[in-house]
C-alpha cells in the first residue's frame, strides 16, 4: 500500500509530538538543573539557561551525606542481586527438575508469594525487623528480598525447556547434581539470567517505599529517599538543586537503559508476552 | 542415594524460608495485629475484637480513602489501557523510527517514582510549571494542578498514565504480533473493512492480553504511595489519599498499630479476590486452549 | 570390557502399564547387539536401564559380575550416544569431550592429551574451539561420538544414533561404526527402529516388541528362521506373505499338521512364471495389481483366489503382462499356530502331494 506524501508527514509529526510528551519532561529537568534559582522562577519558562551551573549538581550532592546514600543504594542493589542469585538458582533448579513430595505446595507458596506486594506487609515486617534490631541496617533492605518468586518462576520455565537428554548425558559423565545445575543449566539460561538481573537491579535501584518505611536515621538510606529529602531543604523549593539531585539519580539508569534497551524491555514485559 | 532424597528440599529451602520470614508469617502477624489495639511503644497489646474494623468503617476519612483509591486505580487503568491500545496500534511497525518512539514512550517505566514524582511537581507547578505554560500557549488559563482539592487527583492520574502508558503499550505490540498473519489474509479476502478487522480479528485476539494488564494495572495502581507521599501527602483536604498512604500514616505517623493493621487487612481482602480472579480466569482460558 | 545380563526385568513409569514385562537378555561381551522393534516397543526404556537413567520396577541388572541396581549411571562404564546427540551447547567441543573425563578427576595435562587423541581419531582437530552449533551434522555426530570414546568405556550405547542424519551419511556412519566396533572389540548395544540398519549392523539381534523379546539371533538366523510371526513380518522388505490355513487348503488339500493356521513366504522366494513346473511347490494363477520397479528388482503386489500377496522378482519387469502363474517352493514355507509361533515341521504337512495341483493348473 502507498501513503501519500502529506499522510507520511503527519505520521512524523504525531511521532514526534508522542516523544515530546514522553522525552520532553527529561529534558526539562536537565535544563531545569542548570538553571539559577532565579531562572527557575519566570514565566513563561526559559528552556536553555543562560549560563550553564554545573555547581547545582555539587550543592545538591552536599546537601546530605550522599556519598554514604550512593553506596548504600549500591550495596543494597548488587547484595539483593547476589541473594538472589544464590537463592532463586536451586530453587528453581528443584521445582524444574525434581519430583518430591509437597513440590506442588511448595511451589504454590512461590506463587502466592508472588502476589504479595512489599506495600501489603511492610507494617508488619518493620515491627519484626525493629524486634531482631534490623531496621536502619542494610540487612533490613536486603534480606526481605534475598529471593524472588518472579525469579524463581520464570528461571524454572527456563529450566524446563532444557532437554532431558543433556541432563542425562550429564549424567553419564558422572556429574553430580550440583555440577549439572552450575555448568549445564546455569550458562543454558544466561539471557534469562541477565534479564533478571536487569530488572533488579533496576526495581531496588529505583526503590524508594522500601528504604523509607524501614529506615529512620542517615545511616541506611538509599538514593531515593535522600533525594526525595532534597525538597524540605530551607522552607522553599529550590528546584534547580532538586533537578540536579534527580538528574543524579535518573542519568546511572538511562545509560543502562541506552545500552541494554532489548534486554530491559524483553525484562520488564516478560510477564506480559510470555 | 539417601542425600539425594533430600537435595530437592536443601534446594528450595532458602528461598521458602524468606518468604515464610518475610512474605507468610507478616501476613498472619498483621491479622492478629488488626484484632488488637496497640501504639507501638506501650508493652501491652490489648485485644477489641472486631473495633478497629468498625471504626474503621465508620470513619469517614477512611471511606473518603477508599473512594479515592477506587477513584485512583478505575481511571488510571481505563486510560492507561486505552490510550495504549491507540498507541499500540500506531506503533506496531518495523524500521528504526518506530524501535526509537517505543523506547521513548517505555522510558519512564524504568524511571524511579521519586523523580518522577518531583519531576512532575515541577511541571504541575501552578506558577512557573511547564504544563501551565503550555496550556498557555493555546490560551488556557493556569491551572492549580496539585493544590486544589478538585484536581489533586486527576493531576496523580495524569502523573500515573504517563508512567504506565510505554510499558502498556509494549505488552499490547507483543499481542498484535503474536496474532497470527493467516487471519488477517483470510480477511483481506474477504474484503473485510478494517474497524470489523478490528472488531472480529484484533480485539478478541488481544483481550488475554487486556485482561493481563487490567489486572496488573488494578494491582499496581491500588497500592500507590510513593507518588502521593512525595507530592501530596494525602492532601489537599484529605482528597488524595489512598489505602497504602493511609496505612503508612496510622502506623508510622499516628502509631495506631492495630487500627493501621485493620486496614492492611482489607488491603489483602481485595488483592486477594483479584488474584483469585486472575487465576480463575487464566486457568478457564487455558482450559479453553 | 563387560557383558550385560537383564534379569527378570520389569519396568512400569508412575503406576501405568508395565512398559517392559519380566525381560531376560544376555549381551555378550565384545557383540554388536541391535535392538530393534516398532516404535514405543521399550527399546529406549530398556536402553536407560541397563544405562541406569531409569530405575527398574522390579529384576536385576549385572554389567560384568556385578549387579549394578544401585550403582549411578556415571559409574557404570557405560558411554552413550544419542539421538540428537545431546551435545552441551554452551561448551565448546573441547568442553564437551572433556566433561566426562574432569568429573573422574583425571589431572588436567593428561585430560588435554586424551582430548587431543580423540579429536585425531575422529577427525575434529580443527573444530576443537567451537562450539557445537556452529558444526554440520556429521561432524555432532563425531563430536557425540568422541564424548562416548574418550572415557574408554566398557559398554556403547547408541540410541537411534543415526536417525538423523541423512541418507547418504547415514550409510556412512554406519560404516564407521562397524569399522569403530571391530577396532574397539568392546560391547555395542545399539537401538534402531529400522531392521535394514538392525541387519547390516549388529552381528546379534534382539527383536522386541511390547516389551517382550521376540526373538535374539544373528541377523541371517532371524531372516531364515523366525521364531514367530511377529519377527517374520518385522524382517525382510517386503515382509513375509502371511496366508490364513483355509485359503491354503483350498489350493493343496488339508495341512496335517494340527498346530498350524498361518502358512508364510517371503517375497523373494516366489518365482513367476518360468518356474511354474517346479517339483514341489504351490501353484497359483495371479493378477497383477501394482508394480514397482526399483532397479535390480521388481516388487509387484498380485491377487490369487488365495488372498493378495507381494512378489519380489529380480528379472526384467513384465509391464504388459497381467496374468502371471506364480510357484511358491514347499521348502520355502513357514508355518505359524494361531498365536503366531512358528510351527517346526519334519516333512511336508500336506495331504495331497503337490502334483495334484499342478494338474489343476495345467487344464
Ligand atoms: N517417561 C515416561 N513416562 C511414561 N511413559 C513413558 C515414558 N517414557 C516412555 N514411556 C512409554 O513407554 C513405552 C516405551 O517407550 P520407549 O522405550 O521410548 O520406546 P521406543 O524407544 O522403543 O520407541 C512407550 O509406550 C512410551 O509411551
Ligand atoms: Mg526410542
């Protein structure tokens, strides 16, 4: 079918006006972060500052212990990551490839699991990590979510799909279980693992609920809820240094997201397609 | 061979006891929190049966919560959805512009709420916010976007379909292209005109797809907080918040653990029919299959 | 080097039907042995126990003299070829051949070596760095193959090896893997649904079907001696000619012999037309229905008033002829009682002497 010249030019233009609407916002806190205080307070708005303040982002990284929020978002991220890792792996090894008794409850505890949002029970859990002195520790952040129902069911279906007879070949190469699992499966199910991986680390990075309910002092705060701080400093808001602070916490993902943009979306819309 | 009996337990054993730890034994705690009174700091937990309940259905502060999450989450998914399907449709071609636009449009997805949240603050400022500006230059009046009980919420409505809307969309394009060519030639033949196409082919091929986001949407729009906390508050005039913050407010502002409690309760009442619903309906149509 | 005894075997999976029903079979050390049969007659089942992949319902599995029930299928002496080679896609063929060899602990430098001999033997020396989907059938084949060889087992096993492959390759690997037997000497047990491969491979063959062994014999001792009729119609292309008692009757007069009710003859062994003044035989005036000519031979399918029946004939095809007269020689015939068991008999169970019939043919 042939569109005539002026369909395909109006075609262009909605594109570009739905990447305006979704683009545009970044831009502007970009812009907004390299404005003066002054700058951010005219109307109608100015979209490229004057002068380029490259001090807001200082400012606003001074404004709080920031070096110890980055590493704790950063310690928080990779250590639920590894938990992950080391939990997820066998178990969804078991549920793939062994037959025992209460597979079936078991399994469907994951599944439950599963359906349970951190904002469901969170009241309940920050009395209990207050009793074991866990709250305002790291451990608080990470341990609740050292494994993944999402994972677990998702590298199981993986594991399925793996052929019987690799396994049995294995096995006649007097591999034990363990082995199989490591050099066998764990490398067969590379791109689901690093799908996951992606969207962890990005869900923890970004997570901001979490670390804020179960936190009351500097010491374990993440990113997220040190920025979201930014706001209360000295009465009124001073944007320019709130975009700066955003823009820190934005720019890590969206390199990420630049260079794995298949895997991230193939991560985030698993459930969707599959 | 005795170990091997039990490597299968040894195997799965970490990631159950997390979330027995964690996930499980929260649960029960909250209900039995919900039949007590308790302020946190005081030894004792004293048992009132079904008050907090009560009060908490007579309250109507907390009606007005309940309307509002309801308000929240029906219309969030409806133009989430919605709109996507325009999108989608739009969208669902081959060639680089298109692989482009999709990423754009999916970018917030990934984005943290906190950013997103004071991001948006920024452009609803009713001030110098971007949005007002725009709307001036179509030669709308300003509007007090975040700070006027009227438009407080449709304003984190707004906020919530622009996050959604990418991620929406890219779940329906993998519906359509898994719809397979054959029917729509089939309808090429026949001459089939392109809104019955849609009506006949595209849109009962998409609905497992549909019901899926309907689901996810409701589920993930119900427990909105972080967007409210960071912005609102809960306000102006109580008219944006919602069960999580609600929540989050009794028990970590006011201490009213068991009173908190009861309405995490019925927070679980209701995830727990639409994933009942979830399940039920996947299981038929995989029964149908 | 070791021979293999199933004894009393039985094998059910979850509480179905027994899938293999108290099996007794002997494979002598050093044998090529073939088990063949249709498909989903057990052979893979039988296979992966004396592999050890699948636990027995009941019986007793010796390798050598020692019963190996409990032993793990990595302790067994056994290397195994499948049948999509099952080769680990993620390691490279190296990876692969060395696998085995790392999990019995031998020290790395003599693993290297073992690995390069092999890939000298089956020729892969070049491909040792790649990874298996980047190479051509045969050469997974050869890969799988040198996986299996480089533990230096006591016991092959091949299940359907070569099913994939196609026809000209085919014949290739089987040549290799007879050549590969003698070389070894070591014990081959090898799967096949296809009795041409059955045949021109094993020097022992072990027919099964259901579960139950048919017959086990050398492959010309069960294409001229079926036990029964099961392995009669298995063997040979086109299988044997299988004609009802009464039908028989009609032609020759009454069989004697009480026991019999089926009377079998393979193709090959009814001659047209020229013949038709043999001794001692059966005469019958046919119809061609259909032909085929593949060359050296020619493989009709023709009507008598005793039943339809085929005929391979290795002279020139006879396209304008219809009616033929058709001898089936008396010391060509099979006899079977009602189960399918072959009957054995000491002289020629007719009546009435062939030549009677003769007469009927020539009026
Ligand atoms: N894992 C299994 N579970 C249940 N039944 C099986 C299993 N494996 C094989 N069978 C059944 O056992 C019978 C024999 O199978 P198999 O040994 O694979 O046959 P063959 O290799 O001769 O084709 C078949 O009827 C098959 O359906
Ligand atoms: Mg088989």
């Amino acid at each position: 079918m042939k569109t005539s010249l002026p369909l395909k030019i109006l075609n262009v233009i909605g594109l570009i006006i739905m990447v305006a609407i979704f683009a545009m916002p970044f831009i502007w806190m970009i812009s907004t972060s390299l404005k003066t205080l002054g700058e951010t307070m005219v109307f109608p708005p100015k979209w490229i500052p004057d002068e380029l303040i490259w001090e807001n982002f200082i400012s606003a990284w001074n404004s709080g212990p920031f070096l110890q929020y980055f590493m704790n978002s950063v310690l928080v991220s990779v250590g639920i990551l590894i938990f992950q890792f080391i939990t997820v792996i066998p178990a969804a090894y078991a549920f793939a490839r062994y037959e025992f008794r209460f597979k079936n409850v078991l399994f469907s505890l994951v599944m439950v699991t599963m359906m349970i949002p951190a904002q469901l029970i969170f009241l309940p859990v920050f009395l209990n990590l207050s009793d074991w002195g866990l709250l305002d520790t790291l451990w608080g952040l990470i341990l609740p979510f050292a494994t993944s129902a999402f994972g677990i069911f998702m590298l199981r279906q993986t594991f399925k799909q793996v052929p019987e007879e690799l396994l049995e070949a294995a096995r006649l190469d007097n591999s034990t279980d363990f082995k199989i699992m490591m050099k066998i499966m764990v490398p067969m199910a590379k791109p689901t693992l690093i799908t996951l991986g992606l969207f962890n680390f990005i869900t923890h990075w970004n997570d901001y609920f979490w670390p804020l309910v179960m936190t009351t002092t500097e010491s374990a705060r993440t990113l997220p809820v040190g920025i979201a701080q930014l706001r209360q400093v000295d009465g009124g808001v001073a944007w320019n240094i709130l975009m700066a602070g955003n823009v820190i916490l934005v720019i890590p993902i969206l390199i990420i997201f630049f260079f794995a943009q298949r895997h991230i979306i193939r991560a985030f819309t698993y459930t969707g397609v599959k | 061979m005795r170990s091997a009996k039990w490597r299968p337990y040894f195997f799965v054993a970490p990631a159950i006891i997390v979330f027995l730890v964690f996930f499980i034994q929260p649960i029960f705690y909250m209900i039995y929190l919900s039949f007590h009174d308790w302020n946190f700091i005081s030894p004792d937990k004293t048992f009132v049966g079904l008050g907090n309940f009560k009060d908490l259905l007579s309250d109507p502060m907390f009606l007005e919560v309940i309307r509002n999450t309801l308000m929240y989450t029906f219309f969030t998914v409806l133009f989430s959805i919605s709109l996507a399907l325009l999108m989608s449709i739009w969208l669902n071609k081959q060639g680089w512009m298109y692989s482009f636009v999709q990423g754009a449009v999916f970018s917030p997805h990934i984005i943290s709420l906190v950013s997103i949240a004071m991001l948006w603050m920024w452009i609803m400022d009713a001030d110098y916010g971007l949005l007002n500006w725009v709307l001036s230059l179509v030669g709308l009046e300003k509007v007090p976007w975040l700070t006027d009980p009227n438009t407080a919420l449709s304003s984190l409505i707004i906020i919530a379909v622009w996050k959604n809307i990418g991620y929406f969309t890219l779940i329906i394009i993998a519906g359509l292209q898994s719809i397979p060519k054959h029917l729509y030639e089939a309808a090429a033949l026949d001459r089939t005109p392109p809104w019955r196409r849609f009506a006949k082919i595209t849109f009962p091929m998409l609905s497992p797809s549909l019901f899926f986001l309907t689901i996810i949407g409701i589920l993930d729009s119900i427990k909105v907080f972080e967007t409210i906390s960071i912005i609102t508050k809960g306000g102006p005039l109580n008219s944006t918040n919602t069960l999580v913050y609600y929540i989050y407010e009794n028990g970590f502002i006011f201490f009213k653990i068991g009173y908190a409690s009861a309405a995490g309760v019925i927070l679980l009442v209701i995830l727990s029919i639409l994933t009942l619903l979830y399940f039920k309906v996947l299981s038929k149509r995989v029964h149908y299959q | 080097m070791a021979k293999i005894q199933l004894k009393n075997v039985s094998k059910a999976y979850g509480n179905n039907k027994k899938v293999i029903e108290d099996m007794n079979l002997d494979i002598q050390d050093g044998s090529f042995t073939v088990l063949v049969g249709p498909s989903g007659c057990g052979k893979s089942t039988t296979l992966r126990i004396i592999a050890g992949l699948e636990d027995v319902s009941a019986g007793e599995i010796w390798i050598g003299d020692q019963l190996v029930n409990d032993v793990a299928p990595g302790k067994r002496g056994i290397s195994m070829v499948f049948q999509n080679y099952a080769l680990y896609p993620t390691m490279s063929v190296r990876g692969n051949i060395e696998f085995g060899l790392e999990n019995m602990k031998i020290p790395k430098a003599e693993r290297k070596k073992m690995v390069e001999e092999i890939a000298e033997i089956v020729d892969l020396t070049e491909y040792l760095d790649k990874k298996p989907q980047n190479l051509s059938g045969g050469q997974r084949q050869r890969v799988a193959l040198a996986r299996a060889m480089v533990k230096k087992p006591d016991v092959f096993i091949f299940d359907e090896p070569l099913s994939n492959l196609d026809a000209k390759l085919r014949g290739q690997m089987r040549t290799e893997l007879i050549q590969l037997h003698k070389r070894l000497g070591t014990t081959f047990i090898y799967v096949t649904h296809d009795q041409v491969e059955a045949m021109s491979m094993g020097d022992e063959i072990v027919i099964l079907d259901k579960g139950h062994i048919m017959q086990q014999a050398a492959p010309m001792e069960v294409y001229h001696n079926p036990a029964n009729q099961f392995v009669a119609n298995f063997i040979g292309t086109p299988s044997m000619n299988i004609l009802s008692k009464s039908m028989v009757e009609e032609k020759t007069g009454t069989i004697t012999d009480e026991r019999i009710s089926y009377v079998g003859f393979r193709p090959e062994h009814a001659a047209m037309q020229v013949e038709k003044l043999a001794a001692s035989g059966i005469n019958l005036s046919c119809e061609i229905i259909t032909m085929e000519t593949l060359g050296s031979e020619t493989l009709y399918l023709v009507n008598s008033d005793a039943g339809q029946f085929q005929v391979k004939s290795f002279q020139a095809p006879l396209v304008e002829t219809k009616k033929v007269d058709i001898t089936i020689p008396m010391d060509k015939l099979y006899y079977f009682d009602t189960q399918g068991n072959r009957v054995f008999v000491e002289d020629i169970p007719f009546q009435t002497p062939a030549r009677e019939v003769r007469g009927e043919v020539l009026v």
